[in-house]
C-alpha cells in the first residue's frame, strides 16, 4: 500500500509537483511576526522552476536560480576536490547573499 502511494506520488512529475504544491512547509518567521522573511517564496519558486516556468520563479523569488547555482557549484567543486574550493565559494556566498537581501528589500519596499 505504502509503496504504491509513493510510486503514485514520485514517479510522474505531474503527481510530484502536485504533491509539493500541497505541503509547502510554513514559514515560522511569518507566522510569528506576520512579515515575510528573506527567503519567503523560494518553496513556489521552486516549484515553478522544475515546471519550467522560469519567469514566474523569478517573479515569485529571484534568488532561486543563484541559490540553487551556489548549492550545485559547491557540491560539484567539493567532490572534484578544486584546490581554490573554499575562497571560490566564499565570494560566491557573498555575493549569492547580497542578492538575497536586496531581493528583499526591494520587495518589502514594494508592498
């Protein structure tokens, strides 16, 4: 039973984005102070994304692309063992993270 449900669930992309659709987890930030936090959209923008839609994850959070790209460059230079690993993905962070704060204010601003 339990394997059938989760074949149904994750084997057709259809059912899968359905299903991440359906349990968003909440953000505990906006729950307590009722403002959005930085990273308040990413879970949508995520969604859209594997769909394809790659304007409305960007008008949903922009930071979802550089984000994802930072995750991935550090996951590909730690298992490729690059020597510079470590400074690369520090100024990558960095700028990654100043992204995200000026995606934030930009949209705190706007509403």
């Amino acid at each position: 039973m339990v394997l059938t449900l989760s074949y149904q669930i994750f084997c057709s992309p259809v059912n899968l984005f359905n299903w991440l659709q359906n349990h968003l987890l909440p953000c505990p930030f906006k729950s307590l102070t009722s403002f959005d936090c930085p990273g308040c959209g990413f879970q949508r923008a995520f969604i859209c994304l594997t769909k394809g839609n790659l304007s409305e994850s960007w008008q949903l959070y922009p930071p979802t692309i550089p984000i994802i790209s930072l995750l991935l460059f550090a996951a590909i230079s730690y298992f490729a063992g690059f020597k510079t690993r470590s400074k690369a993905i520090n100024i990558f962070s960095i700028l990654v993270g100043n992204f995200i704060l000026l995606s934030y204010f930009y949209k705190m601003a706007m509403h």
